[in-house]
C-alpha cells in the first residue's frame, strides 16, 4: 500500500470515528433525531408485544414466559450498536464497498442450499449453526438497495437510455440476487425486495419508460410463480373465496380477524389476548399486528400505523435532502422495504391481502429481520447527516454569491 494510500485509509477511519460522536449526539439536525426516535418507539413497542404474545408459546417450548422476549431483546441489544456504527460511517463507504456487500450478500444467501440451510414453511430461506439461526436474505435486502445507488450514481452520465438503466441494475444484478432468494421458494421475500430495488429505481430518478417496462415484466414473472405453484394458488383463490376453509389454509387467516375484531376500539388489555393461547400459531411474528389489534384495539393498531406514516414522512424528507443520486436511490428503497413490508403484513392480517409470509419490520419477532432492519435505518440516518452537511454548504455558497463582499474576501 503507498504512503497517499494509508493517509486516505486513515482519514476514512477517522472520519468514521468522528462521525460515531455525531450519531451519538445528533445534535440539532431534527431528522436524525425523528428517525432515531421512531425508530427506538417501533422497537421497544415490538419488544412489549413480543413479550405478551410469545409467552404462551415460549412457556409451552420451556423456555418460560419470557423465552421469546429475551431472545428478541437480545437481538435489539445486537441491533442497535450496529445501527450506530452504520450512521457512524461515511456515506463515501457504502459506495465504495457496495459491489464487495452484495456479492457477500449472495454467497450468504446460497449457504441455504448447503448442509447448514433448514426449511421452515415450505421455504428454504434459512440457515442454522448450533444454537444460532438466521435468514440471509435480509442482509441481502440491504446490500442490494446499497448497490443500486452505488450503479446508478456511476451511470448517472448514461441514465435516460433504456439499455443503460436495465444493465446491470435489473440483468444481472437484480435478477441474481432476487433469483438466489427464489430458488429457496420464499416468493413473499422476493416481492418486497423486487418492489424494494423498483422503489430505489424511482427515487433514483430512472425514466418512467423504463419503469414501465419493469413493472410490467415483474407482474408477468409473479403470475408465472404463483400459477406454477399449487400452495401459492391454493392461497390466492382461499383469499378471493373468503377463506372458508376453516381447518386449512385459512386457520390463521381467519383467527387472526377474529383477533382483531375481538379487540374494539381500545382492546382487552395488554396481555389479554386469547389468540395467542396456541390459536394464532405465528402470533409473534407475521401476525403479531393481530395481537396488538386484540389487546390494544383500534387505537394501538393506529399507533403502529401512524409510526410507519411518521416514518415515511422522515425519510422523504432525506430523499429531498439528499446531496446526489445514491442517497435518493438508497433511501427510497430501503422506504418501500422497510414501511412497504409493514403495510403488505397489516394488509395480509387484516385480509386484504392474500397470506405472504413477511414480519412486521422493528415489531415482529426475528432476530435477523430486526438487525438488518436497524441497520437500514442506520444507512439512512449517514445519508440524512451527509444531506444536512449538503444543505449547509449550499446556503454557504447561497450567502457567498448575495454578498459580494464576502466573495471578495475570500
């Protein structure tokens, strides 16, 4: 390594350091501290929630009452650091190591298919080391959003002509690290990290041609899925047909309304449901927002939705704030995964959508979802700090150019 090199490796590492201080202490910049605190409510909300709604299930597994909880907490104790670690560092890092993530982002995702990948569900999304589980295609979530900015800010020059907005971006790329996730037959992942890299693709500013034209090839290759697959038919008509197949597919669909309508306006009482008695089997994870319906009523289910609405509202405003295309790319996608997953599972427990399979991001149990998730949001609060710096060299240079004066001093 030369002597120019060292120096700029040291300079990063310093600006990291330094940042760290800035993540810890955001200081008057009201956009990080909206998304930490949102961000921090949505957590220590879901780890209430998981604690009233795996406890039945936790005692029934012997781990106690509070196996679920503190298995959930201990990935938001993991979580969190790593949240300020990815806010501590320069946005300049996630574009230079972009390509160097998703690739190991792939190479996680095919451990599945080795002899450390389980099934769960009828999907082989997982993998397992001992005692330790996890799900690969959630690191790869946020290793593609990170790519896409990183491409399309290199391109930037060429944007505007089809050929150059598909490639790489959708072939291969998109097309690889969704199809990884395919092969382990988890279709409902592989929609919200197709609507994921369509969302960065928009914000990023692709022409609305070649928008179309994804959009159009993604809904051909859903239909071609879903009529390929028996289980994934036997979903969508149980969910046009109002799921009266009471003791198969539609078990917990259908308790999971009768959670939410048990529930009212303001609910049973935190810890009262009686869904969560072996009824809902997935009452913690992807139908945990039918517990809070039950025990929190309509009021608690507004809440969750008023945080996601909250949180949309944040990172918007970092789009606009955003000093270039990578930071509008990234996070407009990471939106549309993060707040677009939780309205696809709300949508799902509340039946106007048929069963996917995917958690309520920062609530749901799942060790995994949680920490990559946090880390998204850490992405976005290093995005949202470069774009206050942005703005503030901006009106500098504002105030230079309406005062001569100072133009000539300088």
């Amino acid at each position: 390594m030369s002597q120019g090199q060292a120096e700029s490796e040291r300079g990063a590492l310093g600006q990291a350091r330094i940042s760290l201080g800035a993540a810890l202490r955001p200081g008057s910049d009201r956009t990080v501290i909206a998304l930490y605190a949102i961000t921090i409510l949505l957590v220590g909300f879901g780890l209430i929630m998981v604690l009233s709604s795996s406890s039945i299930t936790s005692y029934l597994d012997d781990q106690g009452f509070f196996g679920g909880f503190w298995r959930q907490a201990t990935f938001a104790i993991i979580g969190l650091p790593i949240m300020l670690l990815a806010a501590a560092l320069p946005v300049t890092f996630w574009k230079r190591w972009a390509w160097w993530l998703l690739g190991l982002g792939i190479v996680l995702q095919l451990l599945v298919f080795t002899p450390l990948g389980v099934e769960v569900w009828g999907n082989r999304n997982w993998i397992q080391i001992g005692g330790f589980s996890a799900q690969p295609s959630e690191a790869l979530k946020l290793a593609l959003v990170v790519w896409v900015g990183a491409v399309l800010l290199r391109k930037e020059p060429l944007l505007g002509q089809m050929k150059h907005e598909l490639i790489p971006v959708i072939i291969p790329g998109a097309v690889l690290a969704l199809g990884v996730v395919l092969l382990g037959r988890d279709l409902g992942t592989v929609l919200i990290m197709a609507a994921m890299v369509f969302g960065a693709m928009y914000f990023g500013g692709i022409s609305g041609k070649t928008l179309a034209v994804i959009a159009a090839g993604g809904l051909l290759a859903v239909f071609f899925f879903v009529i390929t697959s028996q289980n994934r038919l036997d979903r969508l008509f149980g969910h046009a047909g109002g799921n009266t197949d009471y003791s198969g597919l539609a078990w917990q669909p259908l308790h999971g309304l009768w959670a939410l309508a048990g529930g009212g306006l303001f609910g049973v009482g935190l810890g009262g449901s009686k869904a969560k008695w072996s009824w809902l089997p997935a009452a913690d994870n992807d139908y945990i927002f039918a517990i809070i319906g039950e025990e929190l009523g309509l009021v608690g289910g507004l809440l969750v939705i008023g945080l996601f609405v909250a949180l949309t509202v944040v990172m918007l405003r970092v789009i606009t704030r955003a000093r270039d295309r990578f930071g509008k790319a990234v996070v407009g996608g990471i939106l549309v995964w993060i707040v677009g997953q939780a309205f696809v599972n709300i949508g799902v427990v509340i039946g106007i959508l048929p069963v996917l399979g995917v958690p309520l991001p920062l609530i749901s149990s799942g060790g995994t979802a949680l920490i990559a998730c946090l880390a998204a949001i850490g992405v976005v609060v290093s995005i949202a700090r470069d774009g206050t710096m942005y703005q503030a060299e901006l009106a500098e240079a504002e105030a230079g150019r309406t005062n001569p004066r100072n133009s000539r001093t300088r």
